[in-house]
C-alpha cells in the first residue's frame, strides 16, 4: 500500500505485550485528517493507549503507522488483547479507548458510561472484518458451504471431509476422507461471538448454543487470538477455523464461499463483505451507533459472515490532552482516506452511509 510520506519514513513497532506503537517522521508539519480526508493543523502530542480486538490488529497497525506521519508528536499504543479483554481495560480506565468486535453489552455499558464522567461510551463502527471459514486441505480449492453444515462441522457432528453433507454442497469436489480438525478461539472473543451470532441466526436446527465470546461447543482445539487459531490451520491437514479475511490472507489458507440468503454460495471478498454490512441497522441510541447486521441477507453476491469492530470511546471524561488525542486519531481513522487504507489488508472499508455517522459522532468527542 503505498502511504503519502513526510520526512523520514516512521516506524511501527510491537511492544514487549504486544501493542502496537508507532514512531513519527521529523516533519515540523502538525495536521490532523478530517471527516473527509483532508487536514487540519491540530495534532495532539503524548501517549494514549488502546486494548481490545485481534481482528483490527492489522488495521490498527497501517492507521498508526499512518496517522504518526501526519502527527509525529503522538505516540498511540494498541494492544490486541481480544475484544473482552479490551472492554474490562477500558472500564478499568487503563485503556483510553477500546477496539471490540461486538457491542457493549448492556451490563458493560453501564460499567463503561460511569468511567467516562460527564459523557457515555460509545460504540463507533470503525472496521468491517469478514470473518472466514478457513481451512486446509489439500487438492481440495473453493470449498462451499451452507451454514448448516458449518454449524455441523463445529459441533462434531460432521467429523470427516467427505461426509454427504459436505459432498451434497460440492456436487463436483474431490473430497478426501480426512478427519476434520476444528479450531477455536479459547480467549474471550468477538469474532467467536459474532461467528456464534451467524450461526444461531442462519442455522437455527443445528446450532443451538446461541451467541457468546466464549466458545461453548465440545471437541476441537483451541488457541489464543487470530493468529493463533490462524497459524494452527495453516500448519494443519485437515483443519478448519473462523478467522478474519486479513489473518487467513497472510497466512495463505483456504477460504470457504458461503451460502447467503439468496442461496447464492458467495466469495469472500471486501467488496461482498460490504454489501452485507451496507444493509445493517443502528440499533444504539444517540451517538451510540451499534449496529444490528442481517445475516440471513439476500442483496445480490453478498457474503454474510461479516464482523463489524468498534472503537469504544468516551464522548466525555477523558482528561483533555488525552481526548484531544482519541479525537485526533479517530478522526483519521473514521476518513476517507483511513478507510481506503484499509482495502490492501483484507479489510472492507464501511459504507458511506455508516462512515458519516461515525464521522459525526467522533467529532464530538471531547
């Protein structure tokens, strides 16, 4: 992806606990992108901080990366702790913003308004992350399935690659005899809650664990965070996961088409992927912009296994210089430009329908 540079090329680095933190070009130039892309001179300087999502790790590190050329005198750290994780660290106040891959929960809305005094939390929709059915096996390209099957196949029911309900939506595969090896999430996670969420919602018979972050279904393996589910499948005949487009890119796995409501079995592709989220309702309240994705869409291509990641943020309560910097960063990141930046990552950037509220939203943050 090729970034506008000023001055020296900055630098992104992991920390020792993983976050993410970026270091600055010697520009003298202190500017901070708009809604629209454009800049403004009005650059925060210190350290905020953020816990929360593995799903948006990627997408955090190309934004800080970024956003450190524009404003050189702001460090940003981002932790990917997972989406719960993240939340508690907000909550906590040791985060001074939170990434998580689903909305605050009633009872952890209540906990977060009260740290921010004088305002609320609120969710802001910031990164659509399609969620792949990632697998290996070999010889075996554009596998397909119905939620049914996957629901199945994570439930132990379905226990080899050629049972008839995997052949039934493969009419023309070679299917190998191999035992299946699921992988889950075994930290508190978004993505396990929204993939949970898919399933309860678009295969109802044969899914009945209902939504959560923790993963309820016996058997498989589990492992830590994307990339750990990510690397095992990678590294594993025979496996399968759900992980987000950006980890099963890198790492160079299958990924299954899945069938929509329209009964189509769709790519998944950033472009499919925002069909799915363009249709999605707010269901927050006020500048609470939680949205509400319908799973069981039927638009045209659409892939429906989608997640969206907030950013969880004070509209109030922050000491100044720290939501001088919240609002900075977010501002960026809810642009144009820190949306289209995301498209090389394996990440849809949100519908402009979504991206003005959000715009609008963060703009009040003080």
């Amino acid at each position: 992806m090729k970034l506008q540079r000023h001055g020296a090329i900055a630098c992104l680095a992991l920390t020792a606990v993983l976050g993410l933190s970026a270091c600055g070009s010697d520009n003298n130039e202190s500017s901070t992108p708009s809604a629209s892309g454009s800049a403004a001179a009005d650059c925060a300087t210190g350290t905020v901080s953020g816990y929360g999502s593995s799903a948006q790790k990627n997408a955090m590190g190309e934004w800080i990366k970024a956003y450190q050329q524009k404003c050189a005198g702001l460090t940003i750290n981002y932790e990917p702790s997972g989406s719960g994780a993240g939340i508690e660290s907000f909550i906590a106040g040791t985060a001074d913003f939170a990434g998580s891959d689903s909305a605050l929960k009633p009872e952890e809305k209540t906990k977060a308004d009260a740290r921010c005094a004088g305002g609320q939390a609120v969710d802001l929709p910031m990164v659509t992350g399609p969620i792949a059915v990632a697998y290996n096996l070999q010889g075996v390209e554009g596998l397909q399935l119905k939620p049914a099957t996957i629901a199945k196949i994570f439930t132990g029911k379905i226990t080899k690659w050629d049972d008839p309900a995997i052949k039934a939506d493969n009419p023309d595969a070679k299917l190998p005899s191999t035992a299946i090896s699921t992988v889950h999430r075994n930290d508190a996670s978004g993505t396990t809650d929204n993939f949970t969420n898919f399933l309860s919602k678009t295969a109802e018979a044969d899914w009945t664990l209902g939504k959560a972050k923790e993963w309820k279904a016996p058997g498989g393996t589990g492992q830590k965070g994307s990339d750990g589910v990510t690397n095992f499948v990678k590294s594993t005949p025979g496996s399968i996961t759900y992980t987000e487009l950006s980890f099963a890119e890198n790492a160079g796995v299958g990924m299954a088409k899945i069938q929509n409501g329209a009964g189509e079995f769709a790519e998944l592709t950033p472009e499919n992927a925002g069909k799915a989220v363009a249709g999605a309702k707010v269901v927050g309240q006020g500048d609470d912009l939680a949205l509400s994705i319908d799973y069981n869409t039927k638009a045209a291509g659409a892939y429906p296994l989608v997640l969206v990641t907030y950013e969880i943020a004070c509209t109030k309560g922050l000491p100044a210089d720290k939501a001088k910097a919240v609002n900075g960063f977010l501002t960026y990141t809810a642009s144009t430009e820190g949306q289209q930046a995301l498209t090389e990552l394996g990440y849809a950037p949100l519908p402009e329908s979504v991206r003005t509220k959000v715009a609008d939203v963060v703009s009040k943050l003080s």
